[in-house]
C-alpha cells in the first residue's frame, strides 16, 4: 500500500475518532454572524445517548481526500466506527472510550493511543485541532464549549460554530421521537469531514 493510500484510510477513520473525542486545545474566539445566537441562550432539542448511524462520509485535507461507507454506533462515551473502501485501503474498524482508541486496519495492522488526537499525529504527521463529532452529528453543541448556532425556520439549527469549526446542516428527519440530522459538514479553512446518513437507530 502506498503512501498516500495509507494516510488516507488512517485519516478517514482517525479523524473520525479525533473528532469524538476532543482535546484541551484553547478554541479560537467563534464567528459571528448577524442571524445567530449565543449556544448558552439556546436550548438544543433532545437527542439519545446511544444511537447507530449507517451511511457515507468523505475527508478533505487541501486538495488531498478519500470517502468511505460509514457505519457508527456510540453509546455514551463507548464507540466503534467501520468504515469500509477508504480509498481502496479495505475495511477500518475504530473502537474508543474514556480509556483510549485503537484502530484495526483489514490487513492486520493494529494501532492505539490515549487518545485519538495523539494516534493522529504519530500515523499521519497531521496535527488536528479537535472537535466533537460524537456531539455534533446528532445536532447537539459541545456541552462546554462557548459558540454560536443559526437556527433553521423549524428552530433546529442550520449552524452551529465551536472551537473555530463551522458545522452546517441539512435534511433533518424524525426518529424515535428524535429530530436528527440527514447531512453533517464539519469544516475549517482547508479541513472538512461531511457525512450523508441513511439510517438512525437510537438506541443502537
């Protein structure tokens, strides 16, 4: 596998896992746009605390990217993603929690770390300020991070701005009595990772 074949099935996935779970990184100050509020005078609706998506994701580094078929289940803290043809690198497994990551790749490779952040930057070289996607992806700010979100006619919020990342949304749709989110994009400056979700299942 070359180079570029290996940093893209690893960036897909870790960035995934760097995502969920955060860093003690000082966010820069969020934008502000005229239409939003601040996220601590807004109340965000319900989501479950376990859950399982299927569906697509993509990363974009610069002008380099890979997508997958994503399938995530989280409960609590506890995850595990399968991300399968990252790029032609094979099927990935990621599974986390409080005690750390560790990513499997389809040709036996095993790697793990503390964090996800720290596994990251020892495969990739890529050093990711991180957000909270474990939050975001079901419409939820991160709970103790100041921001700003832009609400959406129906009151859900079309955007929500955190530690210098930019999260839109769209297509929303009603699941057990949950308001969830059909497409996530997480981005800043040249980074993104978007998501296209075909089924929920809260509740896992």
């Amino acid at each position: 596998m070359n180079r570029w074949r290996r940093f893209a099935g690893l960036a897909a996935a870790l960035t995934l896992g760097v995502l969920l779970a955060g860093c003690a990184v000082r966010p820069p100050a969020p934008e502000v746009s005229d239409d939003s509020v601040r996220l601590a005078d807004w109340t965000p609706p319900a989501a479950p605390d376990a859950w399982q998506l299927n569906g697509r994701t993509s990363l974009q580094l610069g002008e380099q990217g890979a997508t997958a078929a994503l399938t995530w289940r989280q409960d609590q803290a506890a995850y595990r993603i399968d991300l399968r043809g990252a790029l032609g690198a094979g099927s990935l497994r990621i599974t986390g929690d409080a005690d750390g990551v560790t990513v499997r790749m389809a040709d036996g490779g095993r790697y793990r770390a503390e964090s996800p952040r720290e596994l990251v930057r020892a495969v990739t070289g890529y050093d990711l300020p991180v957000g909270f996607l474990r939050y975001w992806v079901t419409g939820q700010p991160v709970p103790w991070l100041e921001g700003r979100v832009t609400l959406d006619p129906a009151g859900r919020p079309g955007v929500i701005r955190q530690g210098g990342w930019r999260v839109s949304y769209e297509a929303f749709e009603s699941v057990g009595g949950f308001s969830l989110p059909g497409r996530v994009a997480v981005t800043r400056a040249e980074t993104s990772v978007r998501m296209v979700v075909r089924h929920w299942s809260p509740g896992g």
